[in-house]
C-alpha cells in the first residue's frame, strides 16, 4: 500500500475506501461509562431514497442498514472488515460497511443488495447468481453480488488490480482479474467457481 | 413407511422434476437479500433488545470473583445474566460443557456472561465494562504430550481386528509405517451463531441458526429446565453450517435467558472473534498408519491408528473409520484413543471422521503405490473390494469407485502425470498431479413431512427439514412436484420449525436422501387420499400434469380440495438395509497443483471430482455441494490450523484474518462429473449423500500433487511453503 497516497486523501475517504487498512477496534467504553451516547443525525440515500437518521456515533453503516433501517441483505459476518459480507456501494464504490460509520456518510448516496433488484425483478448479476448456482447457504450472496458489480465497474474505469499486467494498457476483463479482486469476500460454502461464471457471463455480455 | 426391502418403480423414476438440474427455488429470495436469517426478524417480532455475551479469558479454572456493578450503570443496559444469576442450567445432550460457564470455567471464552442493552452499542460498551477475576487452574493443551496418557473411548467401537495384523504386517516384504498428523479446524461458516428469543409466559419462540431442530428444541428444553412442548425453534434460513450449527450453542441460550431477565425479546449473535473458542471445532489427529503388501502391491496387513483430544466427557474424531471399509486385505487392525485437553469442545465438522482420516490415508496409499513402483491409480483399484472386508458376507450396495477413478484419469489427462516427483516445469511453476479416493458412508435417518393439497391446488410441504445451503427447499419440492404430478412451481416448501414434523435434519449428509424419503412417505399418503377424494383407484391411479387419472378417467387435483384442503403427514424409517449390505458413496478427486520453484508458493490450478453417489436429485445443486466441499478440503490442505497457545490454552488465531480460509484467488475452475446410478438399497428415491463426500479425500489429493510438483513429501497438515523449502529441488 502507497503510505504517501493515502496521506493525500482526506481523512475521511480513508475511512470510507480503506477497507483493507481496518483492523477490529474495541470502541472505547469510556464514553460510555461516563454518560449517554452521543447521538447525531445524519442523511443520505439509500437505494435512492433519502433516509434521516438519530444514531449513536458508534453505529456502523452496517448496523445503519440493518437495525435501523432494517435493510437486512447486507450481512454481518465478521464486523470487522475481514469477511466481505457487508460489502455496498456508496457513490459508486464498494465498501465494507461495518469499517464505516453512519454518520460519516452525509449526503452519500448507498446502494445495498436491495437496490440492485427485487425477486420479482432480478438484476443480470443476481439473475446470473442463480442460473449458475453461485451461492449455497447465501449469507455472503449479497456481499459477493455487490463487490462483483463494482468490480465490473472499477475494471471499465481502468483501475488496476495486483494481477493486472500491463498498466498502461486498457484493462480488460478477465476472470483472474476477478478472482483477485474478489478475494475481500469469502465464500465459506466454496461457491467460487460458480460465482466466477456468473459474473463472466455478465462481464461477457451473454447474460 | 417403513423401508426395509429393496426399492422396486416408483413414481420418483418418472424423473420428470427429480433428477433435473433446476435452479434452487430460494435463489431470487438468497440473490436479493431478502432471505431473512436469524438475526434479522425484524418481521417476526417487534421491540428487540441487544445482548452481547462476555466470554471468559483462562481456558481452566474458576471465576473468583464478577464485578458487573459498572456495567449496570452503563447507558441503556436492561440486564446481565451470569451463571450466579440465571438459575438452575442443565447440560443440553448434545453438548460436552456448558454454554454458560462459572464459577467454574471448561474453556477459552466459555460465555460468562451475556448484557443486554436497549441498543447494540450500548450492550458492547457495557460488556467490556464487565469486571471478572479468575483464578487460573493448570490445563492439558497439547495433543502430542497428551497422547501417551491417552484411552479408549467408551462408546463407538474404538477398535477392530481381523485376522493377525502384526504378524501380516512383520512378514510383508514391502511395507510402510508413517504418522500424519491434522490441525484443529474452525467450520468458520458466514453467518455467526444467532437467536433472537421472545417468552410469551413461560412459552418461549427462538428464532435461530440451527441445523437439527429437533434435537435443539429438546436441549433448550433441557438446559433451562422447561417443558419442551414450551419451546418453539424456527430456522427457515441459516448461513452455512458445516456441523457447527448441528447443536444449540451458548447465543440461544444467552438469549433465552437474556430476554427473561429484560422482559424483553433478545436478540444475541457471536462476535467472529468469539466464535472459535466459544463453539466447537474439529479436533486435531495424530494419525499412524501402517500398510503391509506383497510385491505385487496386494495388501496383506493395513492397520491405522488415531489419537485426538476433548474436554472430560467429550469424543473422539473417528478419523480411522474408513479404513476399516476402503480397502482389501486380510489382517486388519484399527484403533481410536481419547486424550483429555482443556481445549474449547471438538465436535462434528464436514464428514466428521473420514475428512482428516483419508487426508492420512490417501497420502500413505500414494507412498505405497511409489514404494511399489506402481501408478496410485493402479495401486488402488488393484485392492478394491466390493464387500465389507471386515465381514465378507456382507457386501456394498454399489461400489462403483475404479469407475470414478478411472474416468477421472481420462478426463484429467492423468497419464500425462510424471510418475518421478519434481520434474515438471511451466515457467516458474513445478507442476504435480494428485489423486485420492473418496469415501464416506451413506447414513440414513428417520424423517417426517407433512403434505397438504390447498384448494388452489398448491402443493404444502412441511418439515423440519433444514436448508443450509445444501438445497433441501429445492429437491423437496422437486419431490413433491414428482410425486403429486405438478410443476414446481405449484410446490410450496416450510421448513426448520419445530411446530413441523420432524425430519432428518442436516448433518451426516444423511439429509438429501432422508428428507426427501420422509416427503415420498408423506406423500404416497396424500396420493391415497386424494384419490379417495376423487372416487378413483389409489392403486392404480396416476398422477401428472396437474390430473389424477385412472383408465381413461381423469380428474383435475385440485378437485380433491375443493371442500378444503387435503392433509396427509408419513414418515420413512429404515429396517436393517444397511445392516445387511454396506451403503456407501464414492469418488474420485484430481488435483493439479503449480509450486513456485524458488519460493515453494503453491497454486491449485486444477480440480475434479468423480463421485458415484447413488441418484442425483438435482445435478446443480449436488455439484454445488461437492465444489464447496472440495473447496473447504483445499483449505484443510494448504491453510486451514487453529494455533493453539499451548500456554494459556486457546486457539489464538481467532478471526477471518488469522484463521486463513480459502478465498476466490485461491480456487480455479472445478469440474465434478457424477456417475450415473441408483441405489435401491438406500430408500425409494434410491439417492445418497453429496454434501461431505466431496471433502473425503480432497486434502490428500492436494498433498500428494504437492508431492508429485516437487518430491517433498509433507505429512503434517497444512502443506504450507515453508515445510517444502528446505527440499526443494535444485534448480538447473
Ligand atoms: S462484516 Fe464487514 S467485512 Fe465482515
Ligand atoms: S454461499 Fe454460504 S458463504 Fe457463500
């Protein structure tokens, strides 16, 4: 990781892109012990629509989505950063939600699970989930679906990944460059390789 | 229904919806996020509350002393439930310690205690407010010191003999005599253990993560000590279970007891990094085995023996089991011994047994075969048996194993394998191939359902029947859309709920074969009435496309329903079939493997497994289960280890970060090819299990590619890097 990149970003698109810099914190149980929460509101879309929320400072985007606004795709597997279950996209990239607290994101427009399609009405990438069977108990379905749609997003807009060859070259979609960008989420019941042919399909154009 | 002859025709052979590859009927729920897991019943029941369980911090000993007087006073905190507080608690069956510990603690992280808060944060911040003194006592935590100290198991048969193994085995001209050992292994599923609790009075509904509902219905009963007509369990979705979802764990408890003390439904998940100590794990083998050929390579003497440990009152792994059943040869011993550790409890995880017993002896059939001078292959099918070699009288249902090894070999391109080790290169990569036999037995448990035809003509299905992503909603369905003659799409599937009749449950990957047997029942039940109903023939009557027929008569289904609905509830239970005969499923595992030459890095570049598991009922779904079992046996091959801190007596990499699991970039394409086949021997749907057979083997299959890349042979798992660089061979 290029220390100096990131000394350059503002504090907060650190928080809100650094997924891989997290480690699980214990929050400080100071504050608690000396009084009440504190509690501050914040805005911001979700699944284009506006949501206002009263939150404890100390609830995650995760714990936002899923008690508060009871938006319960999104999954908690490990809440800190090492699983990939609560992967969303929040102006139009993926995050992990439980490294990032609610309030940071004012004015941040989310997209969640939800908001990608319904049961009625599938998206590509879900549509293409279940034709290839890439999910089995699907507790990290919703985590994979989101990263692979960003991921397909991040490769058109030329960002590079650790396997990419030629960085001055257009990149191109391949599905190395998918298992590598893939890897912050993991599939416990191995659904790998069909998760991989879902989104090739669509990557391909032939969903 | 009982089924104790062989299956003759019956409906399911139509296999117009059995046997097709049909997309899961839960995927658009599962795809879209709209699947609720236990956590998430937001639906169910309103005004939750939050526990957040405290997990002690010695591994043995006792609690000297709780100060919670902080954490009471912590912002939003509604209770905390300590052993002190919760009253009489009574070990479940099923578990070895206790889910709530204290004063006397069993294990690293054994839950103390649970606080519950208005809030999530509220609960965190005041558990680690939660003061506790313990008072440390000296515990056993390593399995090879604890090895000489330890015994014979009680139960379970923990040694076999046939004919005289060490004479067999001094008098054999070629032999071999090694010791493999296997790591302790976390199930690591996605979605943590969870429960939301709600008491109506003394009546208490527990929404939770649990693979056996029955069985967890019966110990929440018995661990608070209330009527178990009292307890209502509902699991209608869980997120991976892997074995570790087989039994009620300390967060349904905690719940339970949470939510009396606040008055108040609870709701209580593990943190990831409680997990591993708090729940069980596959425990970690000293593995010695001994084979004995003559110079052909026919085995004359095979023996295996296997050393684990668990806390007082727990069990052994069984990882010798398969040898008693895989392989020919007269002289025959095996034996299981049980050592105490003060470890957190080892239990069931994927194909408990054969999983770390054929990664040992997979690997030493590969040793012999090269001590032989003969392909591994060849060596195998060489000492095949087609009846049980302990008690020829009794032969294997179907065995079908050279079939998959051999159509293994040919789709591989096995014979392009270099039988000497180490001299394949592509670039900077040493290639190796590798193969293992898969084995594990076919379990089959009673099951229950109950069908009911709606006036609609919709088609109800109710069991207990869990779906951890194995597929049950789907092949249910599928067989009761066979069965009652419509599509899929008029077939409604209820499961995990312990107001539903109780099934097999998902474990042993007896569930496929067994749940659906159960609906079959159920449903030869509903034919029955129905076709009362109707006036018509229940012997002869058919059932398709949505009609009842009997000659040239012919009646819609839903007729039958038109004065209400038509409830018919069976169960399939199993004579002495598997008494009589050997029920088993097979295969074959391929592994090609690339082994950095300088840095001894190792890539799976190639996979396939060839299983004969009886009849399919869904190819996608089955193959589905064999792919993410081959994917956790490449974990237990090249990554998976708790680390135990022998000191204080913890696995210490705790979480998703220390405890390495398999991610994408880790896995290639794999392919699984499953033989056509029956078997009428196992129940009228004449399926076996998928689910752990894939596992069975896997590991080996890895090692032995390992072997084959570079000529280091690894025999404590995992096959990591630095255990190959030190005989790597010389570069030219
Ligand atoms: S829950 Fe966020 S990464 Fe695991
Ligand atoms: S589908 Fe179960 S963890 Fe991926």
């Amino acid at each position: 990781m290029a220390i100096l990149d990131d000394l350059q970003l503002s504090r907060r698109e650190v928080m809100a892109t650094g997924a891989a810099i997290g480690v699980a914190t214990v929050p400080a149980a100071a504050d608690a012990a000396s009084g009440q929460p504190s509690i501050m509101k914040v805005s911001f879309t979700v699944n284009g629509q506006r949501q206002t929320l009263e939150l404890d400072t100390r609830t995650t985007l995760l714990d936002a989505l899923r008690e508060h606004l009871k938006l319960t795709g999104s999954k908690k597997g490990c809440d800190h950063g090492q699983c990939g279950a609560c992967t969303v996209i929040v102006d139009g990239r993926r995050i992990n939600s439980c490294l990032s607290l609610a309030v940071m994101h004012e004015g941040d427009e989310v997209t969640t699970i939800e908001g990608l399609g319904s049961p009625e009405k599938l998206h590509p990438l879900q549509a293409a989930f279940v034709r290839h069977d890439g999910y089995q108990c699907g507790y990290c379905t919703p985590g994979q679906i989101c990263s692979a749609k960003a991921v397909l997003d991040e490769i058109k807009a030329g960002v590079p990944s650790h396997v990419t060859a030629d960085l001055t070259a257009k990149i191109q979609f391949s599905e190395d460059e998918l298992r590598e960008r893939m890897s912050g989420n993991i599939c416990r019941c191995g659904a790998y390789s069909n998760i991989v042919a879902a989104v090739a399909e669509v990557a391909e154009g032939k969903a | 229904m009982k089924f104790d002859t062989p299956a003759t025709t019956n409906p399911i052979d139509q296999l117009k919806v059995v046997g097709k590859p049909v997309d899961r009927i839960d995927g658009p729920m599962k795809t879209t996020g709209r699947a609720p897991y236990a956590y998430e019943r937001h639906d169910a029941i309103p005004d939750i509350a939050y526990g957040y369980v405290v997990g002690a911090s010695i591994a043995k000993g006792r609690i000297a002393s709780m100060d919670l007087s902080r954490a009471k006073a912590a912002p939003g905190v509604l209770a905390i439930v300590t052993a002190a507080e919760a009253g009489k608690l009574t070990k479940g069956d099923f578990n070895t310690a206790m889910l709530l510990g204290g004063p006397e603690i069993q294990h690293y992280h054994q839950a103390v205690a649970v606080v519950v808060a208005q809030t999530f944060e509220q609960a965190r911040a005041a558990a680690n407010l939660v003061k506790v003194e313990y008072v440390r006592s000296k515990g056993s935590f390593d399995l090879a010191s604890a090895k000489d100290g330890a015994t014979k198991p009680k139960d379970g048969g923990p040694d076999s003999a046939v004919g005289d193994f060490d004479a067999a085995f001094a008098a054999a001209p070629v032999t071999l005599d090694e010791t493999y050992t296997t790591p302790d292994h976390g199930h690591a599923m996605m979605e943590p253990h969870a429960s939301i609790a709600a008491w109506k009075g003394d009546k208490l509904s527990l929404w939770t993560s649990n693979q056996m509902i029955a069985w967890g219905a019966g110990d929440v009963a018995k661990t608070l000590g209330i009527p178990r007509e009292n307890v209502r369990l509902m699991s209608p979705f869980i997120g991976g279970g892997f074995g570790g979802k087989l039994f009620v764990r300390a967060e349904a408890i905690l719940a339970a007891l949470g939510a009396k003390a606040a008055g108040r439904p609870v709701k209580v998940a593990l943190t990831r990094p409680l997990m591993f100590n708090n729940t069980t794990h596959r425990p970690a083998t000293i593995q010695r085995i001994r084979i004995g050929t003559d110079r052909d390579g026919r085995i004359t003497a095979i023996g295996h023996e296997s050393w684990s440990g668990d806390l007082p009152g727990g069990g052994p792994e069984t990882a010798v089991q398969q040898t008693r059943l895989l392989y020919a040869g007269a002289n025959r011993m095996t034996r299981t011994r049980l050592a105490v550790l003060d470890l957190p409890e080892g239990n069931a995880m994927r194909a408990p047994g054969e999983a770390p017993g054929l990664m040992a002896l997979e690997v030493a059939v590969d040793e012999m075969a090269e001590k032989l001078g003969m392909d591994p292959i060849d060596f195998r099918i060489l000492n095949d048996t087609q009846v049980d070699p302990e008690k020829p009288s009794r032969p294997f249902s179907q065995r079908r194993l050279n079939e998959c090894l051999r159509t293994g070999a040919d789709k591989f391109g096995w014979s392009r394998r270099s039988r000497t080790p180490g001299q394949t290169r592509d670039g900077r990569w040493l290639v190796g191939m590798g193969v293992a036999a898969a084995f594990r037995n076919n379990l089959v448990m009673k099951s229950a359902a109950r069908v009911r035809l709606e006036t609609s003509g919709v088609v109800t299905v109710e069991t207990d029947m869990t779906d951890i992503g194995t597929g049950s909603y789907t092949i249910i369905a599928q067989t009761a859309a066979e069965m009652m003659g419509v599509p899929l799409t008029r077939v409604n599937v209820r499961l995990g709920d312990s107001s539903f009749p109780v099934s097999a449950g998902s474990g042993g990957q007896w569930g496929a074969n067994s749940s659906t047997a159960g609906v079959y029942a159920a449903c030869m039940k509903l034919r029955e009435a129905v076709a009362g109903k109707l006036g018509l023939d229940p012997a002869t009557a058919e059932f398709a496309d949505g009609r009842v027929r009997v000659g040239n008569q012919s009646l819609p289904l839903e007729k039958a329903a038109a004065q209400g609905p038509v409830t018919a509830e069976d169960f399939m239970e199993y004579g002495d079939l598997t008494k009589t005969h050997q029920q088993s499923t097979f295969g074959g595992h391929f592994v090609e493997v690339g082994v950095d030459a300088d840095t001894a890095e190792i890539r799976i570049r190639r996979m396939l497994a060839v299983c004969a598991a009886g009849r399919i009922l869904n190819p996608k779904s089955a193959r589905s289960q064999v792919i993410g079992a081959m994917v956790m046996g490449a974990g237990a091959a090249l990554m998976e280890e708790l680390v135990v801190d022998k000191r204080i007596g913890f696995f210490a990499n705790h979480d998703l970060a220390g405890y390495e699991v398999p991610v994408h970039a880790d896995i290639p394409h794999q392919e699984v090819i499953f033989l056509d086949e029956t078997d009428p021997m196992s129940s009228p749907m004449k399926a076996k299990g998928v689910g752990e057979l894939g596992i069975c083997g896997v590991g080996a299959a890895v090692a032995n590619a390992v072997y084959n890349a570079t000529g280091v042979r690894v025999r404590e798992y995992p096959v990591t890097l630095d255990k190959l660089l030190e005989g790597m061979p010389v570069l030219a």
